[in-house]
C-alpha cells in the first residue's frame, strides 16, 4: 500500500512536493497524468475543457501492481476513484487564490478551465472529496503559497513517513 497521495486543484504544488518528497524518502512518484498520457489510458476528449477524459479502470489497472508494492507517491488532482485501501495517508495542498490564479495563468489556463479551478480552490471541493472517499483522519491539508511552505510540508510529511515505516516495520 501507498504512503501517500497528493491532491489539489492544478497549481498548487503537487509535482514539486511530490518528486522532492519521493527523492528524499527513496519512494516511488508517479504522475497519474503522466501515466495516462503514456498508456493513452482516456476514454474520450472534453470539448469544453480541451482535454482528455482519464479511463480511471484503467489507470487503477495499470498502477495496481506498483500499489501493492508500496512506497508510491501519487500525484493526481483528484483522488476519488482510487481503491480506499491504496493510500495510509492523504494530503491535499492548498493555494490562495491570488497565488493560484497566477500561477494556472502562466500555464496558459484562459476562460471557463481557469475560472472552474479558482472556484474548486474556493469552495475547497477536492479537499471535500477526499475527506469523504478516506477516512477522515488521513486527510490532511497543507498550505502551498511559498517556497517556506513547500520546505515546512516537506519537513512535516517526511517526519510522518519516518514514523510510519518505525511503526510499521
């Protein structure tokens, strides 16, 4: 089972988290958008959001094995669809608007897929997704507005998995 998933609305720091998290704690990161776009693991094309539907059977076929190994970090926005019994904890990262804004417009974020990803961050719907797919006690969010932050959830999240593996092991 997996120590971990990162979720969040796009730009809030899940990537970077994740990578630095999984190369500091010698676990495994995968990318759930990633993974798609390499298995071409999609089920269609949104029109109006521009972009590809994710077959979420298979992308919980394709990640099944990884999972049972354990020690995986996945990165993905949402985090509903996946087996309850993947994840020993959950942390969803969580950005000001302001912050957020800019930062989804650099990535070239315009009109209804910009304004639908401020309005998840405001009314926190990725967070309320996990707390009621997980057990709540394994639901933990983190800010993600700075560079100080990002080093703090760092600092935090390594601590819990030290603790994990101590009691675990």
């Amino acid at each position: 089972t997996a120590l971990s998933v990162s979720a969040g609305t796009p730009g809030v720091g899940k990537t970077t988290l994740g990578k630095e998290l999984a190369s500091r704690a010698g676990l495994v990161y995968v990318n759930v958008g990633d993974l798609a776009k390499e298995g071409e693991l999609y089920e269609g094309f949104d029109e109006e959001y521009e972009c590809p539907i994710l077959d979420e059977d298979r992308v919980i076929d394709e990640l099944e094995d990884k999972m049972n190994e354990g020690g995986v970090i996945i990165d993905y926005h949402g985090c509903d669809f996946f087996p309850e019994r993947w994840f020993h904890i959950v942390f969803v990262l969580r950005t000001e608007n302001s912050v957020l804004y800019d930062r989804l417009e650099s990535r070239g974020y315009k009109g209804k897929k910009l304004q639908d990803n401020i309005q998840c961050e405001i009314f926190q719907t990725l967070y309320e997704e996990a707390m009621s797919s997980y057990r709540e006690e394994i639901v933990h969010q983190l800010p993600s507005n700075t560079p100080e932050d990002l080093e703090r959830n760092l600092d935090q999240i390594m601590q819990w998995i030290e603790q994990w593996m101590k009691d675990n092991n």
